[in-house]
C-alpha cells in the first residue's frame, strides 16, 4: 500500500521560486548525512556513489551529522526512499516545520 505521499508517477509539484529556493536549502543541510546514524550514506548520497565508481571525483564523503532542526527532514527523505510505513507521520512533522504540502511532494520525488 503507497502511503498519500508517494505515487509510482507523481507530477512534479508547482512552487514558487522560493519555495523551490526553501527545499533546495533544506536538501543541502541534510546532504551527506547518514540514514542510520552511522557511516553508511543516506538516499541524496547512493545516486553519487554509484557515479563515483565511474567518476572517482564524484564519491561520496563519510556521513555527518545533521542539525536537530534539520532531522525530521532527514528522517522525511530516508523513511520515502525506502518507502518505509512511518512517512505519513514525518510529512505531519514536516508540516509542523512549515514545510507545505507540494514541497513536501517535491522532497518525496527527490528521495525516488
């Protein structure tokens, strides 16, 4: 079952300049930081990963730590490339950030 974040072909959600500007400063925070907790690369990170054994410029750095502020977006962005149950209930706390419904649309196609 897809939760009512997720679609096999979602269009590209409509924002407005800043809007795109909010989640493109919200990816960049959270880039490079883990899944887990650990060192093993999040979602934004896998994509360059698999570029990087092309391209070793292009490998992934270890892990970081995320700020407290940026960690439900994380939680977000990992939950919806796994496709995981609990990413209903991140968007509701994205929400609570301020994040709107079509952005959080957006972070659920980035995070494939």
């Amino acid at each position: 079952m897809r939760s009512q974040h997720q679609s096999a072909l979602a269009p590209v959600p409509a924002l407005s300049t800043g809007e795109w500007r909010a989640v493109q400063n919200a990816l960049r925070a959270v880039h490079g930081s883990s899944c887990n907790g650990g060192e093993h690369p999040g979602p934004l990170q896998r994509g360059l990963a698999r570029i990087g054994r092309i391209m070793p410029v292009l490998r992934p750095r270890p892990a970081h730590a995320v700020a407290p502020e940026h960690e439900p977006l994380r939680d977000f962005l990992c939950e919806s490339a796994r496709h995981g149950p609990a990413v209903d209930d991140l968007a509701q706390a994205l929400k609570r950030q301020g994040y709107s419904q079509a952005q959080i649309a957006a972070l659920t196609l980035i995070a494939g």
